[in-house]
C-alpha cells in the first residue's frame, strides 16, 4: 500500500531551524520515498511500510540529538502528485 504524508517538525527551542533541516535530511536519505519541502511542511510519499519507518527513525534521532519536538502528521492512502514549488 502506498501513502503521502505531510509532516511539521516543531522544536521547543530557540534555535530550530537546524533542527527541522537535520529532520529534512534524514528523510531525504532514505532513497526509496520521494521528499519534498516548501515553507509550510515536508511531504512524503511511497510504500507505507517505508515511509512510516523512515518518519519513525528520522524521528527517534531528533529525539535523541535535540531533545522535545513536537511533529504533525497527515497520512493519505495513495501516492498524491508532491512536487518542487
């Protein structure tokens, strides 16, 4: 089964933007999904399984690295058309 997702990183800190850019990496790494950002959110789509793993170990290493976050998530059934603005 496929999904797109729509996430939003919010860090409790002062200094989050390298944070979410640290967040944005690791799920553009992942390879098997497609990734893209605008100013508002980070979208994902693929193969459920991937993508619900690759959010779950972006996340536990944001936890890890930067402490409490706050993430919000949309998952959709099927693949949406994501694109680059």
């Amino acid at each position: 089964m496929d999904v797109t997702a729509e996430l939003s990183l919010y860090p409790l800190q002062e200094d989050y933007i390298p944070v979410i850019q640290r967040f944005i990496e690791q799920l553009a790494a992942a390879g098997d999904t497609a990734v893209v950002t605008n100013a508002m959110s980070t979208q994902i789509s693929g193969d459920a399984s991937a993508v619900f793993g690759i959010v779950q170990a972006a996340l536990e290493a944001s936890y890890r690295d930067f402490g409490k976050q706050v993430l919000v998530c949309k998952f959709i059934p099927g693949l949406l058309p994501i694109q680059s603005p």
